[in-house]
C-alpha cells in the first residue's frame, strides 16, 4: 500500500476535530508531492464562491480569502470537469488564483509554475475542489496525475468523515457546534479562528436557542450587526424577519412612530394609518443597534414592550400585543449612562439579561491576517488586479497596529493601501505587494537585536519577580481599560479565574487588599 494511503487510512479511523483532519490532509498532501502548496476549498452555492478550509504552504492571510468562480477561470475549469484531475502547464494563460500568495520563497513574486487539481464530490454533490501548485516547471507530469487520481477516493472519504463528525456533534449538542477554523457565514461572514472569537460563537449559540434578550457590547466596528444576524440566524425565529433599527439615527421627534407606528392623524403629516418596526418584526427579531443613544421619552414606552409585550401605536388608543425578541447592542457603558441619569435603570435591567461582549480586533491574534485577506481579494477584484498581497513588513505592522477602528477600520486601511498602490505606479497585470508604509499604520517601532542584548549594561538587571510582577501588571491595566474597568470580562480577555485575578491584583497593588 502506498504509505500515504496508509496514513489517511489512519486518519479517517481516528475522530479528529474537523480543522486538524482537513490541515493533516494538505499537509501530507504537499509532503507527498513536494509542491509549494496545497488547497482545500469549499463550495458556497450560495454565493458561488470558493472558500479555503484548509492550506499549507500559502500566505497567512489566504484562509480568509474567497474566490469567486466567474473571477477565477482555473477553479471554474475544475468545477466543470468533475472528478478528472486537471493540469495547467507553466504556460497556461489562465490566471492563478493564488499568485503571489505561495510562501516557499518569502517575498518572491509567484510567475511560472505548474499546477493540478480536482473537483470534490460528497454524497454525489459537487463539495469544492483540491488544488496543488509547484514553483517548480514540471513538477505535476504524467505520474504525479496518476498518483492524484488515485487517491481522490480517499481524499474525498476524508472529507465525508468530516461531515458525518461535524453533523453528530451537532446532534450531540442539540443545536450544532461551532466548528473550530470554520468561518461562518450566510448574510455576512464571520471569518476568524481565534479562541477569543470561537468561544463568542459558542457562547451564542447557545443563547440562540432562548427567548432572552441578548445586549451586545463592543467597541465600535467590531461588527455586532453580524454577530446579531447571526443569533438570529441560529434562532428558533430564523424563519420570521430580522428588522434593524438604528437608535443612533432616529430623531427623537419621529422615534415613538417608527418603533411603534401611528394611527391616521396621529400627527401633521400622517395621512395614513402606518405600523412600526415591532410590528414588522412580528414573530421574529428586532435588533436595536446602538440602544444607547434612544431618548429617555421613548425608554420607557420601550419597557412597556419588553415588559407586557405589548406596544401602543401613537395616536390609538388600544394598545396591540407583539411577540418578538429584543437584540440590542451598544458602544456606549450603559452602566454609566444609568448613573448620569441618561438611560433608564429598568430598561437596562430588561436588556441585558444576557450581555455578550465582543472581542475587538487587537484580542483576536492571526484574525487580523484573515480578515485581511479577504479585503484584499475583494480589492483585486474591484480594482481589477491579478494579485494583491501584503509584504512581510505590512503583516508585522497589522499585527502590532491597536486597531481602534476594528473590522471598520481593517477593510478602510486594506481599501486606500491598494489604492495607493496604484497611484505610486503599480500594474494591475502584475503581482501588487502592499507595503507597510501605504498602509499608514502608526506602530512602536521594534527595538533592535543590539539594543535588547545591550540594554541591561545601561542599569542594574532587575530581578526576575520584579520583571514578572511589571509585565502582570501592565497586562492587567490594558485589559480593564479595554474592558471600561470590568473585572469580569478583562479576566476572561486575560485567560484566568476572576478570583484568582482579584488576589493577583491586590498582591501587585491595582486594588485595595
């Protein structure tokens, strides 16, 4: 038997998470053939793209990308001959999908190599394709085709086993899992791998699946109408609207009207009886985006609703009983909007039943890079450009930059550097690397090898309690000023017990012992 064979073999007999099996499978793939790299892609009918599941040998940021079929003519000829292994030589006119993305040469521009694919099929449906590429002219001839085509079978097996474990732990869990490394998706995806975002996923699917009142809380453009969508989504209510409302843009003269509607002569100008947005979200979801900023005039007739389920059209004078479910979400700490005297206890008190915090970008790790590749790919294809990606520099400024802007700010940065790029002469036929400097990132820089090593000359070396003790320090304050002073949620941010990081704190002098 062919020792790869084996190996998946030994795969599909053990019950893996869906991301570890799918990453052993490219990664032995790409040992197998010696290429530079292998990709795993689903198919999203939907919106008839391609999305990477797995990768090896690929740039950081490509997991995040998407490829749409009728941009990418070399994934569109896989899709069409399914189940034949289809090979592009080196001077293929076709266009490459992952040009300038293969990293067995770091900042080397990918122009010529060779590569191969298939179409997957599961449960005789089309499922997405596997692509191999070689930096190497020549490196996919006539056995290493035979050798592809002989293990699709096993490939696709793989693929079927990882269903089937997805779909059993879903019955495990009654409502499904969230699935690590798994972006989720329909209206709006949510793309990330990080724990601190997988554990937000679990934790809403979860309370999907009540009737509470959700309140989302997260700094600005951390993208909590997503996250909102997505309850919704995961919700007994999925078949029944999802109506928006945004607080922050209703004056407080027409507010009461639109959440509540109005009777004919309700007011000058209403010459029609007209229902409001509770109303229209009948027997579903009506999320209240930015919940802080409502006047406190209609706060309470808010309540009211919360309350009785009942609302009351202006200008009528019965009252009409609804039946929906309240998200709501704000930037704003309506703990101290309460105290001001700017937002009612009691509404606060109804809404956040069950708060969510949402991770900001700077919490999320490598999510950076992903959600980066997914705002280039949607450049190249604005723009017209047959690659886009980042230099090595770009990717470290990413990293290190606080992103207070967020997601919002990601995609607005990702936006002007291929702009820039352009400007500064860049051809739209050739590969484009964003450079650090367009993305006009402001970062620390990085201190030099010579000055770390060089640094203790310059004092007495400290002790190693006292650099311990500094550094739980800082980590400590940067979490509650992230968190706007709440014990609860830095400690979740930092990974620890809140007990425990209570005492830690009163041992390192943050709070009164």
């Amino acid at each position: 038997m062919n020792p790869l064979h084996a190996l998946l073999l030994t795969d599909l007999a053990m019950e893996l998470p869906m991301a570890v099996r799918l990453q052993r499978l490219v990664e032995l793939l790409r040992m197998q053939f010696g290429c530079g790299a292998v990709a795993l892609l689903s198919l999203d009918s939907e919106t008839s793209s391609l999305r990477p599941v797995a990768v090896d040998g690929l740039s950081s940021d490509a997991v995040g990308r998407r490829f749409p079929i009728a941009e990418h003519p070399r994934l569109a000829t896989l899709l069409k001959r399914a189940g034949e292994v289809v090979r592009f030589p080196h001077d293929s006119k076709l266009p490459d999908p992952y040009d300038g993305l293969v990293i067995e040469q770091p900042g080397q521009p990918l122009d010529v190599h060779d590569c191969m694919g298939v179409a997957l099929e599961v449960e005789g449906q089309c499922w997405g394709v596997l692509t191999l590429d070689a930096l190497t002219v020549g490196t996919f001839e006539g056995k290493a085709i035979r050798e592809l085509e002989q293990l699709v079978l096993v490939i696709e097996a793989a693929v079927r086993v990882t269903r089937l474990e997805t779909a059993l732990r879903g019955v495990r869990q009654s409502a499904g899992a969230v699935e690590e490394g798994v972006a989720l998706r329909p209206e709006g995806e949510i793309i990330g791998q990080s724990k601190p975002l997988l554990h937000l996923l679990q934790e809403l699917q979860v309370v999907a699946d009540t009737e509470l009142p959700v309140l989302l809380l997260g700094e600005t453009g951390v993208g909590k109408e997503l996250f909102a969508r997505r309850l919704h989504q995961m919700s007994r209510r999925s078949g029944k609207p999802l109506v928006h409302v945004n607080c922050a843009a209703l004056p407080e003269a027409l507010a009461e009207s639109e959440l509540f509607g109005h009777v004919r002569g309700a007011f000058s100008g209403a010459i029609a009886e007209r229902a409001g947005r509770f109303e229209a979200a009948e027997g579903g979801t009506l999320f209240l985006d930015e919940v802080g900023e409502l006047p406190l005039s209609i706060q309470a007739k808010l309540l009211r609703a919360l309350q009785n389920g009942e609302i009351q059209r202006l200008g009528a004078d019965r009252p009409r009983k609804v039946n929906v479910r309240i998200i709501a979400a704000t930037n704003r700490n309506l703990k101290e909007r309460v105290q001001e005297g700017s937002f009612r206890a009691d509404l606060y008190h109804r809404l956040s039943v069950y708060p969510v915090p949402i991770p900001p970008l700077r919490e999320r790790g490598n999510d950076v890079l992903l959600l980066a590749g997914f705002f280039l790919e949607l450049n190249r294809a604005r723009l017209g450009l047959r690659s886009l990606r980042l230099s090595v520099a770009a990717e470290d400024a990413l990293h290190r930059y606080a992103w207070p802007g967020n997601v919002r700010e990601l995609e607005h940065v990702v936006s002007r550097a291929a702009l820039k790029a352009l400007s500064h002469g860049a051809q739209r036929s050739e590969i484009v690397t964003l450079e650090a400097d367009w993305l006009g990132l402001e970062v620390q820089p990085q201190p030099s090898v010579a000055t770390v090593l060089h640094a203790p000359m310059l004092a007495p070396a400290p002790s190693m309690r006292a650099v311990v003790d500094s550094a739980q320090r800082e980590a400590i304050r940067w979490a509650l000023d992230a968190h706007r002073g709440q014990w609860a949620q830095a400690a979740r941010s930092l990974d620890v017990d809140p007990s425990n990081l209570h005492k830690l704190a009163k041992r390192l002098g943050l709070k009164a012992a």
